[in-house]
C-alpha cells in the first residue's frame, strides 16, 4: 500500500502534516493545540476543558447555534477534548468539504468571541462531565491510578472539581485563551481525499495573521505511587494495576509494545487465557501500552466479582511476573500477523489516520510511515523481547481498587488496606 | 463493487459486497434467532450459546479456535440481541478460505461441559459487570415494562438464576431448533472473490440439514407508563422512554430514522439544544430500535438528580410541541446533510458494510447498495416526518428511571 506523508511547518509555527488516501470519499482533520490541562493552575483545574467548551460557543461571524449549524451543513461528524498537553478538535466529512470545515476551525482558534450570556450553560456543561465520571467505575479506578502513577499534574483528569470549575470567571478564559491558544506548536493534521499542495495554500492563508506567543512553563508533582483501595458498594470489584513502561518516543518501544501484545493482544493473548478462558473469572481483563511525552506506563484492567477479586489480581499478577521469564516464538508470530493486520485496517478510516499522524507528530516531530513501522514490526524477535524483558521485568507495580473489600497484595512488600 | 448472491441448497444465503479495491475482507454468520425466541426457562441461552461457539467444535478445542483467530491476525467478535446473533471476524484478503473455514466450523459447536461451566462463570461476571454500569438494568426493564408479555420484552443476558439453570442439553435442543441454515445468511464485503466463497461454504456448510424454525412476529401491545428504579448509589440519573415505533418492514422506517435524528441526534437537533448545549443533562438523545413485527424509539436522558424533575416536564413539554408545531424544513434539510456524511464515512469501513448487509437480510431479505440507501434517506420528506410523527406519538410512551431520587413523578 503506498503511503505519502507530506508536512509543512509555517512563519508562525503551525505544522501541517498530512496523508492523502486517494482511495476514499471523505477526509478528516485532527487539530492538537498545546493547551492542555497540565497548563491548569491548582485553583484552576478544568480551565483547559472550560476554554475549549467556550471557543465552541460563538467565533469569527457566527453565534453558538450557527456554528454548529455551519458544521452540519458541510456534514461534518466533530468532536473536541482537551487532554493533557493538547486540546483537540477532529472532523470527518464529505472530501469537498474539508477546506470549508477549517475554514470555521480557523475562527474558533483565532477569534472566539466569548459571550458572557453563554458562560453559565459552558459552566454546566463542564459539571455535567465531572459528574459523569462518578458511574463510571473502570475509569475512576483508572483515572485514581494514573494520578497515583505519574503524580498529580501528569496524571490528572482535565474535568477539575465542581468548586474549581465554579470559580472560573470569563476573565481566567480570556487569560488562559489568551496564552495558550497559539500557533506556535499547533498541529493540523489532514487524512483522506486531499490534495497538499492546495490545502497547504489554504492552511496558511487561514492561519497567516496568527502570531507566536512566548512557551509556558510547565511544572510536575511527584507520582505517590503505592497500593490504594477505594470502597464502593459494587457488585464488582474493579481493579487497575500500573508499571512502569517506555513513552511512544523511545527506540525499546516496539520491544515493550510487542511483549504487552503478548500479554493482551488478542484472544490467545496470555491474560484472556489465564484470566477469563480457563478461570472464567472475569468479562473484561487487559493490558495496554500508556504514553506520556517522556514517559510510560503499562496499565492493566480487570472486573470480576467481589468474592472471586483476589484471585483475579493474584492470577494478574503472576501473569505479569512470568513474563520477565520470555515470549515464545509463537506468540511472537501472531503477534506480527494481528499488529500488520491492524495497520492495514486502520487505512480504511481517514479520521484514524488524522488522529495518529497527530500523535506521531506530537510525539516525535515526524511521521512513522507504515513501511517504517513494519520494518520495526518485522525486526523484532523473541530474542530481542527477551532481553528487553529481562532488564525490564514488570515490578513495582501500583494498583487501585475499587469495591467493597480491598484485597491483599505482597509483591511489593506492602499489603494493600484503605489508603 | 459488485453484489453477488447465491443460496446454498439447504437454504443457507450468501450475500457479498465485493470490492476488488478493498484492502480487508469481513464476513459474518448473521442468525434469526434472539431473546425473543427463547422461554423463560432458559432465558440468556442464545447469548450464553454465542460464547459457547467459540469453545470449540469436534475438530478444534476451545484454545484453538482462538490461537486461529489470531493467528490469522483477525478482528473477530459476535454479538446478541433481540432477535439476531452475529458471529464476524475481518481479515486481510489472504486469509478468506481459512476464516471461511473456522468460521463455518465453530457454527457447529460442541458445548462440552468443562468449557461449558467455565464460560457460565464469565456470562454470570457480564451480568454483573453491567450491574455496575448505568443504566443499571434500566434497558432490560424498559423492555419488559415496554413489551409487556410479548417476546421482545424478554433480557438478552437473562439472570444468574436461568443462566446458572442452564445445560449443555438444554442449549443444544434450543441450537437445534434455531440454527437451521434457513434461518442463516453469511455475509461479506470488501475483496472477495466470491466464486471461492460459494465452494467453500458448500463444502464446509453443505451438509447442514435444513428445517424450518418458527418465530411469532405478531404485534407488541405497547404500554405505558412511569416506573422508578432506587439506586441509592449511583451518582447520576438516568431517564428511558419508549414509544412506539415503526417495525423492520415499515418503509416509514426511513422517515422515522431522519426524525429520530432531527430530534435527537447527539449534535444540534432538539434533545441537543433543549439540554445539552444548555448542560442540563450530561447525555441526551433517541434511537429506533426495529423488529419484525414490532418497533420502538428510545429517548434517554442523563443528568443530576437534582436536575431529574425538571428535565422530565421539559423532554414532555418538547415532544408535545414538536407534535403540535412539527418541525421544520430547514432542520430537514441539516439532518439530510449529516446522514449523506456519515453513510459515506460507514461504506468506507468493510466491516460496516458487512454489518449492513448481514443486517438488511435479517429483517427483510433484501439488498440495497450504498447509492440506494443514499437515495432513500435523501427522498424523505417534510410531510413522510409529519406522517411519522403522527404515527408514532413520542409523547405516548413507557418511562423507566433509575438512580437516587425516591419521589420523581411522570410530568403533567
């Protein structure tokens, strides 16, 4: 399958980055502006969210009802988060329509107008998503062990809390706007039916007044790490583990990558074995790669029922130990097979596209073609997991649970009660 | 892009999408059979069945079904429902005879007893594990309170207690009551090459014996109503509504579908404006669920329960309006634009265009290309909405709430 990657950097610091897939009908773009969360003062948690809610409610010429009604006229599907370095805006459409749809995009990023009369329904929109978070069990263990891991500014989630967002005023958006939003470090990334050298015209006549603002700085909180029960009256117990990994940057990432897809690639994987095909102790059991800029993590999932907890997170846990021990060949040769297979149907997808040469670009400041990315696949062999398995043994690990009873846990010499 | 059909001599249909530009093939076992076909006494076994399929034929163990599947670098799943069950794996082109293969071999399951106490230990951990999750069994209850005694009113998953009652003789007389090649099709789209296909699943399928299983498609009595659930511990509330809606072989289906989007789409329509650009609820919006026979449409509503009350006279309120004032052609025109964007964005996925072939069969045995589809939503018009609208009163519906408010009342 060819694959062209073309970029272009601009005056002003955008880089647009893009492939085109002359096979399809449509086109998307995945916008990254470096205003994310972890740019939140303490007082201000859920700012990034705030501002990236307010951009939306009136720009450029339109009010809040013609902006979304201008982006269902040329049928785009949008979306928008904020994150922890960036806040994203995506779209897919119709190819035709993708110059128009920046068109708008360009007005929320440069000449938001926002209107004070739309600040308290933003302000409860922003609630209604810190409130979300409560249901949802799996993620607010999760959500607990990435703050555990990586401390409280890499690991946080960009809600905030109802009294920090309560205390935002339309000034702190102006002022968070006014530093962050910027081009300098913005990516558009563009996938689908497109012609560059006409979108780069484009893009940089949108964006050509935009000017550079100084870099913030940026400040870390240590991680906590440790072993942490939350008690809930759940009919499972939810339990989220952490190690240490490698960030998506680092020349062992295709090694740690290939060994956790041993762990928990497919069906055959180690984990829907050991965990759910013989035990049958849980629905859902995982295990994923975690990327930060300049670190990682592994994280693992399980929900099981209360009574058979301690045997999931014991069998969990062994699973990860042994594999300090090695990868088999076979388990290698699928590996390759589901990881070439998932490259291929993520072709089919321009809004997939968009969002991972986004990443790639964020991460490394380039793109990894897929020829590239195979050749790593295509290299890697038991031997050389192996060894990155031997000096990287999965070890000091974090875990929250969440459920009614907390559950014992020796590994690291701690046993594991309320924090 | 090509449409090829055959049907085997024992019944069984094969219908294929085949695009000799595509990257990735996707097949599916697509079969009429659900919830609705079980009886009380062994509620959950078409879905307990579905696990079953992958634990093994007399040719292949449970792990090995799954080391293929792998192997072959598939993405592979299956599903339950109402009245269907979907067995699918995508795969690079390469590998069409051997997914063919597998996937005709495990339709043939042995249901053995260890894999079979095993895998019930994994069904019993799903039904908790969407104990947990919001709507907290709110859907299972709308379906029943909303179907009444007929047979969509019946749970997919079933309960610990009919799920623990089970037995391999008990699914294995349910299996050979449902899974006649008649009542199967398979599907397929992407790059395929068709003739292959045929030969391949006559010789793998061929043998199946064909008999002719039954299901009542008779019209569902709809109620009506108001149920609150207590969930002292949930944080949220959550708001269902069922009304009655068209069924699989209404052709108003089709203007029903772009209603349901004017109205309740999760971006700009009715529900978005009224609650969630306003963040009066976290989540809002509506959907048609189609049956042979029977249809409904869902509103849901999730917000604070503080908020619960207020949000229920407002959703009332709004669909009162919209029955009095109808809506209006600009609205028709936006919700057109964003279909036409989001069937071309689906065709461009094989495993979406499998799905919507595999899905067409089950409800009505017919085909329609991507143009065709295309067409149809795009030919709606302002009068085929009112006729809707009018046909299937929102207003007139089953309204289940579940969370921590005690005291919440249907709105006047």
């Amino acid at each position: 399958m060819e694959q062209q990657i073309f970029h272009h950097t601009y005056e002003n610091g955008i880089t647009l980055v893009a492939q085109p897939m002359p096979w399809l009908e449509s086109a998307a773009f995945s916008i990254a502006v470096p205003a994310g969360c972890r740019y939140d003062a303490l007082s201000q948690r859920g700012i990034a969210n705030f501002v990236c809610e307010m951009v939306q409610r009136g720009c450029g010429d339109l009010n809040s009802r013609e902006f979304i009604e201008a982006l269902e006229s040329l049928g785009v599907d949008y979306s928008s988060s904020a994150s922890l370095y960036n806040t994203n805006f995506g779209g897919a459409m119709q190819a035709a329509q993708l110059h128009d749809a920046l068109r708008i995009y360009a007005d929320v990023l440069q000449r938001p107008a926002f209107p004070e009369d739309q600040l308290e329904d933003g302000r409860l929109v922003c609630f209604q998503e810190i409130a979300s978070l409560g249901d949802d069990l799996a993620q607010r263990a999760l959500q607990k062990l990435r703050t555990n891991f990586y401390g409280s500014i890499d690991g946080r989630n960009c809600e905030g809390t109802l009294e920090t967002v309560q205390s935002i005023t339309l000034d702190d958006i102006r002022n968070f706007y006014d530093r962050h939003y910027r081009p300098n470090g913005l990516i558009i990334a563009c996938a689908g039916k497109l012609e560059f050298d006409s979108l780069k015209a484009h893009v940089g006549e949108l964006f050509q007044n935009w000017h550079p603002k100084p870099d913030p700085t940026v400040t870390t909180e240590p991680a906590t790490h440790g072993v942490e029960h939350i008690v809930h009256e759940s009919e499972q117990t939810h339990i989220a583990i952490a190690y240490p990994g490698v960030p998506y940057s680092h020349e062992n990432y295709y090694l740690n990558r290939g060994a956790i897809g041993v762990l928990s690639g497919g069906m055959s994987s180690r984990l829907f074995t050991e965990v759910r095909e013989k035990r049958g102790l849980c629905y859902t059991v995982f295990a994923s790669c975690h990327t930060l800029k300049d670190k990682g993590a592994v994280l693992c999932y399980s929900g099981t029922t209360n009574e058979r907890a301690q045997e999931t997170l014991d069998v969990i846990i062994e699973e990860l130990q042994k594999m300090a021990l090695g990868i088999k060949e076979d388990e290698l040769r699928r590996l390759k097979v589901q990881i070439r297979s998932g490259m291929v149907m993520q072709q089919e997808s321009c809004r997939g596209r968009a969002g991972s040469i986004a990443g790639d670009w964020f991460h490394l400041g380039r793109v990894r073609t897929l020829d590239e990315v195979n050749q790593k696949i295509n290299e890697l062999t038991v031997e050389s997991i192996n060894e990155y398995l031997a000096a990287n043994p999965p070890q000091s690990f974090d875990i929250v649970t969440l459920g009614p009873q907390p559950l014992e846990f020796e590994a690291n010499g701690i046993s594991a009660t309320q924090a | 892009m090509e449409y090829r059909q055959h049907r085997l001599k024992n019944g069984l249909n094969i219908l294929a999408e085949c695009n000799p530009q595509a990257y990735t093939s996707a097949f599916g076992f697509f079969v009429r059979t659900g919830a609705r076909d079980e009886t009380s006494e062994i509620s959950g076994v078409s879905h307990f069945l579905e696990h079953m399929v992958f634990k093994g034929t007399p040719n292949r163990s449970a792990a090995q079904v799954n080391l293929e599947l792998d192997e072959m670098g598939s993405s592979s799943n299956a599903r339950t429902g109402e009245e269907s069950t979907i067995y699918h794996a995508a795969v690079l082109p390469e590998f069409q005879g051997q997914v063919v293969e597998l996937l005709s071999d495990i339709m043939r399951p042995s249901l053995r007893i260890d894999d079979f106490e095993t895998e019930k230990q994994v069904i019993i951990e799903e039904i908790k594990m969407y104990d947990d999750q919001p709507p907290y069994g709110g859907y299972e209850r709308m379906m029943s309170e909303f179907f009444g005694n007929h047979p969509l009113g019946q749970s997919v998953l079933g309960t610990v207690d009919s799920v623990s009652g089970l037995t391999p003789e008990s699914m294995m007389s349910y299996f050979k009551e449902r899974y006649s090649p008649s009542n199967i099709c398979f599907a397929g789209a992407g790059k395929i090459d068709f003739d292959k296909l045929v030969e391949d699943l006559d010789q793998h399928c061929g043998a199946w014996t064909p008999f002719s299983p039954e299901r009542s498609t008779k019209p569902a009595d709809y109620r009506t109503g108001f149920v609150s659930m207590h969930k002292p511990n949930s944080h949220q509330q959550y708001i269902l509504q069922m009304a009655a809606g068209p069924s699989s072989e209404q052709e108003i289906r089709f203007a029903t579908a772009v209603m349901s989007s004017i109205i309740g789409d999760d971006s700009g329509s009715r529900l978005y404006w009224e609650f969630l650009d306003s963040g009066l609820a976290e989540s809002a919006g509506m959907g048609g669920y189609d049956y042979q026979g029977s249809g409904a449409i869902m509103s849901f509503i999730c917000c604070s329960p503080e908020q619960a009350q207020e949000n229920l006279g407002r959703l009332a309120k709004l669909q009162q309006k919209i029955r009095k004032e109808g809506i209006t052609q600009k609205e028709l025109n936006l919700a057109k634009r964003k279909i036409a964007s989001h069937i071309v964005l689906a065709s461009e996925r094989t495993n979406s265009r499998m799905f919507s072939i595999g899905a067409q069969w089950l409800s009505e045995e017919s085909f329609k290309t991507v143009a065709e589809i295309a067409a149809i939503y795009e030919s709606v018009t302002l009068d085929q909405i009112h006729e809707a609208l009018e046909a299937f009163p929102l207003d007139q519906n089953m309204t289940v709430t579940v969370g921590p408010c005690e005291n919440l009342a249907a709105p006047n």
